[in-house]
C-alpha cells in the first residue's frame, strides 16, 4: 500500500494566533501503508487560547506507523501544561516506536515514551532540557536546531537503514558513512573517524 513518510527535518516556530491548536506533523488514518516519521526536529509549537494543544507528532497509532528517531521540544500551550503534547498516538498503541526524545515541558502522559497510550517505549528520553537537548541556538530569529557536542540524542538513535534515503540528515550527511550510531533528530553531529 502507500506510505507516507516524513523525514529529516527542522520543524520550528509554529505560533498560533487564532485561539486554536498548533501541530507541526499530523498523520491521520494514512492506510494501508502508514506513515513513517523519522529523524525530524520539532521545536516551539505555540498554541493559543484556553482549552487548545500545541502538538509536535500526532499519528493513527496503526501497526503500519513507525515513529522512531524523533526530538519534540518546546510545546507551549497558552491554556494549560496537559494540553503540550509532544507524541500522541490518536487512535491505537501498536505502531512501531523507538528512539524519540521529548523535553520538559512535555506533559508525561504525552512524552516520547507513552505518546497517550501505553507503549512505555524504554530507549525514549523524556523530560529532557534545553541544556540537555544543546541546540547551538534557540534565539528567536537565528535558531540553529542542529545539536551540539553536548547533546543527549547524540548517538541515541536507531538505524534505519537505507529505504527512502532516510540514511541522510538535513545537511546531506549519510549516517552509515559516520560509522557511530545515529543521532536522534534531523542533524547527525556525531562522525566517526
């Protein structure tokens, strides 16, 4: 069947202005073949108005999804901290996860371990800072998302193989080329020598 797929990317600065929610990657009922969410980097989603969700990954939860490599971070919800959600598997919990990253302002019932239902996916990180996460900037305006030497999602992914060039971050970089495990996220800072 067909698949959707959504790779190596920077997904940033998502402000609701409206009194809605904000959402940086919504996958609904992609049947038969499910989506595929790799190796993305999703940071500042605002949403705004009492009552309203600032969501980084929203999916089916099918068994043909697979959710793996992920960093959702900065969720700002203007009503309530339950309603920053950084993973939420909307309708079923037997999709294939692993490897995601959430921040602290991840509500934990929606962190990169349980997406809203009861994967406990035990190679998450969750509840991880900024500091943690060492973007080389959050700067409004001169945001550089990649990760720095610091950064916990370095060499904390999974490797994905080759299908679909997933094997190649946000510069070119072929990660099988590095000779390390892959980096969490859209940027692989970690190369071997």
């Amino acid at each position: 069947g067909q698949t959707t797929t959504v790779q190596n990317n920077i997904i940033y600065r998502f402000h609701e202005t409206s009194n809605d929610s904000a959402i940086a990657v919504q996958m609904h009922n992609v049947n038969p073949g499910g989506a595929k969410i790799f190796n993305n980097t999703i940071y500042f989603i605002d949403s705004a108005g009492s009552s309203k969700h600032a969501y980084g990954i929203q999916f089916s939860g099918y068994a043909t999804d697979e959710v793996k490599n992920n960093i959702v971070a900065g969720l700002y919800a203007s009503g309530d901290s339950d309603h920053e959600r950084a993973y939420v598997s909307t309708y079923d919990d037997e999709s294939d996860i692993a490897t995601n990253l959430s921040d602290t302002t991840t509500n934990a019932s929606w962190s990169a371990k349980d997406m809203g239902k009861s994967y406990n996916d035990t190679s998450a990180l969750i509840s991880k800072s900024l500091t943690d996460i060492d973007f080389v900037s959050t700067i409004q305006g001169s945001e550089d998302l990649h990760v720095g030497d610091d950064s916990v999602a370095l060499q904390a992914g999974t490797d994905l193989g080759d299908s679909n060039n997933v094997q190649y971050d946000i510069d070119g970089i072929d990660r099988h080329t590095t000779n390390v495990t892959w980096d969490i996220g859209a940027d692989q800072h970690s190369l071997g020598s």
